[in-house]
DNA sequence: TCCTCTATTTTTAGGTA
DNA sequence: CTACCTAAAAATAGAGG
C-alpha cells in the first residue's frame, strides 16, 4: 500500500504508462491555460497518442494554430533586431577604429 | 503568514506575476520533459516573455522544429487517411443501396 | 478497460535574506 | 532584482471496484 517514490525511466508497463499518459496529460493541458490566465498570454498545446482517437489541443485548433504563427513571425522579427543590431554595434566598432587610426 | 488559496485570474501585480511565470515556466517545461521520458515519447515546448532575454526551448530549437513538423505530417496522414476510410464507408453504403434497389 | 479514492510526492505563493 | 525557504495546495501513482 506505500507508495514509493516513482524513478523518472520510462514506464514499461502498458497500461500504467497509459493511466500515467492520460493523467499527465490533463495535469499538462490545466498548466498550460493557468499560465494564459496569471500572466495573461497567449499559450496553446497540442497532443496526440495511441490512447486517444482524436489530438487533444488546447484551446482549439485554430488557436493553436494562430499562437504559433504569430510566435513564429515575432521570433524572426527579433531574430531581424538582433542583427540590425549587431550591424549597428559593428559599424559604430568600425567607426571607432578609423578615429583612432585618423589619430595616428 | 497564512496563504490563502489563489483565484484563477490575472495577476495584476507586476512582481508577483513575474514571479509566478518564472516558476510556472520551470514547472511546465519539466513536466514536459518528465513525459516524455516516462513515456518515450517526442515532446516539445517553447516559451517567450518579457522577462527572459533568449526563448526558452525544451529539448533544443532544432528538435522543436523537427518534432512539431513530423507531428503536422503525422497529422495530415491522419487526416488524409479519415478521409479514404469516409469514402470507403460511403461507396460501401451505395453498394448497399444499389443492391436494395436490385432487389425491389 | 475505465473510474474513483487517497496517501504521498511535487509544485508553488508568499515570505525572507 | 535573485535565491532560498516553507506551509499549503495541487498533482498523481498505485490500489480497488
């Protein structure tokens, strides 16, 4: 009757790593729409298994969908800014490099 | 000093809330690897906020883009296969009918 | 198989350094 | 701000129907 502390391997049983799959997976999904409520995000999952017919998706297919394309385009927005930047910090190195050679 | 239960509502306070992400993005992002190890499955997660400089990406990027877009392939094969089953459902049904016919 | 129960582990909100 | 602490809440492994 004591539960015994789980060792994180993978569970060979089937049907226990099924039961676990499925209780984790709804623990995982409440998670992930608490986060969206505290911090007022978008967040969205997705999932599928052998042990249900259909993909569970959080909120919605579409959503799931929209969240990640707008996550991506922000990504490479930023990915954009950050070499702008970089081109910005090596032109303003270029710049002081030539003063002090003028310097010299 | 007693701690009362949380609401599930937006956190207006702006520490407080960074605070709560931060522990809720570690949280999550183990679960997820937590899953995938238990049940020997793909898992994925990526997460960006005002409060981190880099995205946080579980396992790599690298493996974020390759596991979501075998599941997207996966997702259309299934698709694509509901839709042969439909059809062959309904050719059957016409087969039936046809037969019906027939015989009156 | 699927649900429910519950002891135990795990997470975490709020406090303190 | 970050890091640690801890009581309390929440998640969940395993058992039983």
């Amino acid at each position: 009757m004591i539960r015994t502390k789980v060792k994180l391997t993978y569970i060979t049983n089937d049907s226990s790593r099924k039961a676990t799959y499925k209780k984790r997976k709804k623990g995982l999904m409440e998670k992930v729409s608490e986060l969206s409520t505290y911090c007022g995000i978008d967040t969205c999952a997705i999932m599928r298994s052998p042990y249900d017919s259909q993909p569970e998706v959080w909120p919605s297919l579409l959503r799931f969908e929209q969240v990640l394309s707008k996550f991506k385009m922000i990504l490479k927005m930023e990915q954009r800014k950050n070499m702008v930047n970089q081109e910005r910090f090596l032109s303003q190195r270029i710049v002081k490099v030539v003063e002090q050679i003028k310097k010299h």
